[in-house]
C-alpha cells in the first residue's frame, strides 16, 4: 500500500497519519517516490527537497508520538512556488539573476503552512518574473503540461498545477494576480481558489520595495489540489494570522456554506467575446449540475464586465512599466521580455491623473459588483474563452497576444477586483482539461467551494494521472 500512498487526497492522509494507520516518512517517501518517477517527464518541481522533507516528516511523527496539538496539514506532503520567501532557498522567481537569492525568513504563506504541520517536499516552477500564462524560463526550463505536452500547464502556477495533476503532493501552493492559480488548474484538470484579496497574508521579506498599489490590490496568495475538499483544508491553513500583511482581514473560512444552493448568474457568452464551443458548453453543463443541486439559475452578464478587464490590463501594464520595466528588460529573458512588451504596446501609457481615476474607478465597479452579488450570490463563468493554448502563443505576435488577453478576461475582471474565485474541472473536451470559474462577493470563499463540490460530484475527480508527454518537448 505505501507505494500508492501519494495518490491520496491531503485530507485523507491528514486522516490517517492523525490516527496512526500511517506514518508521514511513509506518506511522504512515497510522493517522493511519485515526484522521482513523474517529474523528470513534466519538470514541475525545479528545487527538489528529499532530504528536508524526510526529515519534517520524521519530526511529524515524533510530535505525534509525544501527542501534540497537530495541525490540519499534520505530516502531508505540499509543493510551494519558487516565487515566495522559504527560508534557506532561493526565491528565485524563474530569473537567473536570481538564482543566488536566498531567503532568510518563511514568507506568510509558507510560515502558515509549516505551522499547519505541512511537510514541503519540493518548489514549483514559475515563469520569469510570474508574468505570463505559460510556465518557462532560462533557469529552471519548460514545465510540461502532463495531459498533452504540447498546451501550456498554464501560468504562472504551471508548475504547481503539473506537480497537482501528475500526483507530486496532495496541495500545491500558488499565486493569482491574474489569474495565475486558476487558469493552471483548469488547464491541467485540477481544482485552484483564488482567495479574497487579504484573506491569506501575503508578504516577501526579501523584497527591496513595497509592490505597486495595484499588484497589492489584485494579487493573491492561494492552494491548488485534486479535490475542492482539499482546497478548503488548504485554505484553513494558509488563512492564519499575520501581522507583516497590513492587508489581512480575519474572515471564517467554514465547512459548509448556508445559503447553499442559492441563485446564480450564468454567464456563457458576451458580446464582444469569441468563445470556444467546449467552453460555452462546460458552463452551461455546470449549470444544469448546479440546478440538480437545487441552485436557481438565470443567464446574466455581470455589471460593466469589459471595463473591468481593461482595468486590469491598465494599472498591470501602467505599473510593470514604472516599477519593473528596467529590470524586466535587463534580467528577463527573451520570452517574457517580448510577452510583456507586446501587451504594454496595446495599453495606453497613464499620467498621475489618469492612474489616480483608474485607481478610483475600481472602487466603483467592486461596489456593482458588490450589489450585482447581493441579487445573484455566486456567477458561474468560463475561466478563459479559449481551451489551453499551445505552448508559447503569448509569443506569436500582436494579434496572438490581443486574442490571448481577450480570452483571459473572465481571469482579469474578477483579479482587478479583489474577488475570490474558483476554477473546478468539469471533464475533458478533444483530450484536454475543460472546467469553468465560480466566482462570489468578498470573503464568501465557503459558497464558491460548496458549489465546486456540487459540480465535482458530477463530474468526478480527473487526476492524478501519468504524463502524456509524447506530443511535444
């Protein structure tokens, strides 16, 4: 059986360490195990840590033994991203300029997670800077999407979401300023919550600056897993208190949610938007799962939903331009560099003035929004109009990366905003993951993932699965 341990939900082998029917060295060697035959094949987990997470697990079983208080991860295997502080590891955020960067001190999340009893068996790739929806870069190379070699595992989580899928840990660590948790998930098939903006306390103290307000304002800390049940543990964990967010505001988490079933808007298609068939009819089956689950359901298209993405595409663009744009261009590499350049050239440069609006309409339109949610409490959504794309489309030109930002408007409206959201598989269309996006008003993260877990009970469980990596290297 031990060899089959990592096939196991977090949940389940929280579970059963807690009860001593396992030990953590063993729960643990054998994703190990999992992460040394599948990780050469995908190149998920670029920072391998064997050594270390043998010896947590060895510490997790020894806490148990003299019976301390365990926490809600105690013993269980989890990836985090190379892009948050973990002390003694270098944060390098898929730069090789910073490949000799090494943390001193436990970012939030992860000083949350070890807390919670977590066992980091290894880091997850990014892309360079985590500014693209695909997973590259020249220091760590290309992480492959395990269901089909030749699509993108997303970004800038890609490395989480293959490590997910292909069965390297129960919880992946990621982050989501746009939608960097969610389109990852749903391009691999598994399950990834974007948290209200300050619900998980985010923080590098490695950093030499403050992020622009506009980062701050979007950018989020959340876990990504093969089970909506697993998110919630995940989220209990990384949601504890910490004092160096100033953003971070104390909201339950809870198991069930109890408004649910509730109403809910469906949006499939907008106009101005090109939708992929599959995308259209994921939505829609979702929303026939949904109304079986005893949910009302209408078709509405959310307040001023262009406008939002703009938004993002504004402040995003306007900010990397003014606080990034030197070192992106001296110490990125090629991909990113011509990525981010192509889509600063479709944005119109702001002055004080004009930053300053933008920044003050987003007060606006969360405020609609805020009223939209009192009407229709959850908004079932697509994650992107597009199935996963090809690897390196972002590289294709103007065009390629206008019709690229088009698609990934139901990840920026909602990311500008402060949103929570989540994207849950709901089966394959032409051998790919297919999923859809439930998104609520702040800190209603409980409702999100009780209709997650009605739309995961009729579609079942996609992962873990073995890469498919025939396709394209």
């Amino acid at each position: 059986m031990s060899n089959e341990l990592w096939r196991w939900s977090a949940a389940e082998a929280a579970s059963q360490i807690a009860k001593r029917e396992v030990s953590s060295v063993e729960v643990v060697a054998s994703s190990l195990a999992r992460l040394d035959a599948v990780n050469p094949s995908i190149n998920a987990v670029v920072d391998v840590l064997a050594y270390e997470a043998m010896q947590a697990a060895a510490d997790a079983d020894a806490a148990l033994a003299r019976g301390e208080l365990l926490g809600p991860l105690h013993g269980v295997p989890v990836t985090v991203k190379v892009n948050v502080d973990m002390a003694g590891r270098a944060t390098t955020n898929g730069v090789v300029a910073f490949q000799d960067t090494v943390a001193s001190v436990d970012s939030p999340v992860v000083a949350n997670l070890r807390k919670a009893g977590a066992v980091i068996i290894g880091r997850t790739n990014t892309p360079a800077f985590s500014l693209r929806w695909f997973t590259d870069n020249d220091l760590h190379g290309r992480t492959l999407n395990p269901w089909n070699a030749s699509h993108t595992p997303g970004g800038s989580s890609g490395g989480a979401s293959a490590a997910v899928a292909a069965g390297i840990g129960a919880i992946a660590h990621g982050n989501d300023q746009g939608g960097s948790i969610r389109y990852p998930a749903y391009a691999c098939g598994v399950a990834g919550l974007r948290p209200t903006q300050g619900l998980v306390p985010a923080f590098n103290p490695s950093q030499l600056r403050e992020r622009t307000m506009g980062a701050q304002l979007s950018s989020v800390q959340g876990p990504l897993a093969r089970t909506v049940r697993d998110l919630r543990l995940a989220l209990t964990a990384m949601a504890a208190p910490d004092s160096r967010d100033p953003w971070q505001a104390s909201a339950s988490v809870g198991s069930a949610h109890k408004t649910f079933p509730t109403r809910v808007a469906v949006c499939a298609t907008l106009p101005g938007f090109t939708a992929d068939e599959a995308v259209t009819a994921a939505v829609r089956q979702a929303a026939r799962w949904l109304e079986d689950a005893g949910c009302v359901i209408e078709e509405v298209v959310p307040p001023r939903f262009q406008e939002a993405t703009d938004l993002w595409l504004a402040l995003t663009m306007n900010e990397l331009a003014a606080g990034l744009g030197d070192i992106i261009e001296r110490d990125g590499d090629d991909a990113v560099r011509a990525a981010i350049g192509t889509q600063r050239r479709q944005t119109a440069s702001l002055d004080l003035a004009g930053y300053m609006n933008a920044l003050a309409r987003r007060t606006t339109l969360l405020r609609e929004w805020q009223q939209f949610f009192e009407r229709y409490p959850l908004l079932l959504m697509p994650v992107s109009w597009q199935r996963p794309f090809l690897i390196d489309a972002d590289r294709q030109g103007a065009d390629a990366a206008r019709h690229i930002l088009d698609a990934q408007s139901p990840l920026l409206a909602t990311a500008i905003l402060g949103l929570p959201g989540l994207s849950v598989p709901t089966g394959l269309a032409g051998g790919l993951p297919m999923g859809v996006q439930l998104v609520a008003g702040r800190f209603q993260e409980s409702l999100i993932l009780s209709a997650g877990e009605a739309i995961e009970a009729r579609c079942g469980v996609m992962t873990p699965i073995d890469p498919q990596t025939s396709a394209a290297r």
